[in-house]
C-alpha cells in the first residue's frame, strides 16, 4: 500500500462526519461521494510536485514504534 492510499482511506474516513462542519450539508455523504472527494485530494497533492512522497510505499507501524519515533523525532 502506498502513502497515498493510506491518505486517501483516511480522508474518507474523517469525511463520515462532515455533515457537522460543513454549513449546508444537510446528510451525511455517501461512501461514494467521500472516496471521490478523498480521490480529488490525493490528486490535487500528487499534482503539485509530491513533496509528501504519496507514491512511496507506506511503511507499517506498530503501536511502539509510532510513539517512540514521534517522541523523539
């Protein structure tokens, strides 16, 4: 999976609840409608020269190594 990917799924994710921040919004999005706004995302920052590398593989990460390269780092 790439880092892209994992962006995307995230986006979409957080979407579920965008229907309490998002003035005129009157139901939730569909799962359709919040991969494809996740998709437009993605594709807007892939476009813009990548400096967040979303075409790299994305490197798995166990609970401990998180904390410890976040606290660290």
């Amino acid at each position: 999976m790439i880092r892209g990917d994992v962006l995307r799924y995230s986006i979409a994710f957080a979407l579920s609840r965008a229907v309490k921040i998002v003035r005129g919004l009157k139901q939730a999005m569909t799962e359709d409608e919040r991969y494809a706004v996740a998709d437009h995302v993605v594709d807007q920052l892939k476009a813009h020269g990548d400096p967040w590398r979303l075409k790299d593989e994305a490197r798995p990460e166990t609970g401990a190594e998180h904390i410890a390269e976040s606290t660290f780092a």
